[in-house]
C-alpha cells in the first residue's frame, strides 16, 4: 500500500503537533462567489464567468491547531459572459466541486486564522464552449469567528483550480456548527 504524499503530510503534522485534545467534529454550509476563466491563446478565445455555488464542509479537528477537511460544492447560479470571437452571451458555471483538506489553525480568542491545502476535483462548464473536469491542487485561508463554543461564521478565500487555462477562485461566507 502507498501513502499519498497529502497523507503522508498530514500524518506528518498530527504526530508532530501539540498535545492531542479530544476529538471533535464540525460542519459548515455556505455560500461562494466566485470567479471562473477560460483562456485558449491557440485560437484566441478567453471567456470569464462570475457564478455562484453552495458549499457544504465537515471538518474533524485532529488537535488544536489542525483539522482534516472534506468539502463539497454543487451550482447555485450561473453566471453570463460573452464569447470573446462571436460576441455571444453564454452562461458559464460549477457544475460540482469536492475536495480533500488538511486545516491548520492559529486560535486567538473567539476568532480563528486557517488555512487550507489539499486536492480538489472541479467540474465546470461553459456554454457553448462545452465541460471540463480536473482534479488540482486547491489552497486557501481564511478567518473564523467563533461567538459561541458550538456556533462560528468563517469568510475565507479559495484557489479550486488552475490548470490548462481554466480557473476557479473566489470567496466564501459559511455557518458553521461544532458537535
């Protein structure tokens, strides 16, 4: 059997971390505005779209400053754009993103700083341009306000996907729940 480098890492920070605390699982749903391009210099076509994505999280906190994460998305909206050559409106859009995490975490008080770093599988499409589909690296950070031990509000900025002149990015708005 052969570990993954992205296990083998967080393997690597759970063993090396502070003290373990108890275990603890959370979830947050959100709501994400991104920003998603297209670009094929070849035949000089670039098409950018701003759709919209709800995005659902469930996260296990391993210690105090580190959690694995898995996260899912699925289209909410889709955004138009105009085909740079023709100059006809499309609509593009997320058709579904899931991806695997590794989350550490700096708490100062009732406000937490992340960041995350793990593989992503985007699904996208672009009207009349046709789909894609990739599994990348994704990345991101963010800010999390916890007013109750059990409730938090996050905001937080994610790269999905950069590959082959498409992109995915944007940010989030999430409530959150701890069990």
């Amino acid at each position: 059997m052969t570990l993954k480098p992205l296990t083998l890492a967080a393997l690597l920070a759970a063993a090396t971390s502070s003290p373990a605390m108890a275990q603890s699982v959370y979830g947050e749903l959100g709501y994400s505005a991104l920003s998603m391009k297209l670009s094929v210099p070849v035949i000089g076509l670039r098409a950018s779209s701003n759709p919209a994505m709800v995005r659902g999280l469930v996260g296990l906190q391993i210690t105090d400053d580190l959690a694995l994460e898995a996260l899912g998305a699925v289209n909410s909206g889709s955004s138009a754009y105009t085909n740079s050559n023709t100059g006809t409106r499309y609509s593009g859009k997320v058709d579904q993103l899931y991806g695997l995490y590794v989350a550490p975490k700096i708490g100062l008080g009732p406000v937490e700083l992340f960041g995350r770093v793990g593989m992503a599988r985007t699904k996208l499409s672009f009207q009349g341009l046709g789909s894609g589909e990739d599994k990348k690296l994704s990345y991101g950070g963010g800010l999390r306000l916890m007013p109750t031990s059990n409730l938090s509000l996050s905001v937080d900025y994610m790269n999905y996907l950069d590959s082959g002149g498409a992109s995915v990015n944007g940010y989030s708005l999430s409530l959150g729940l701890r069990f």
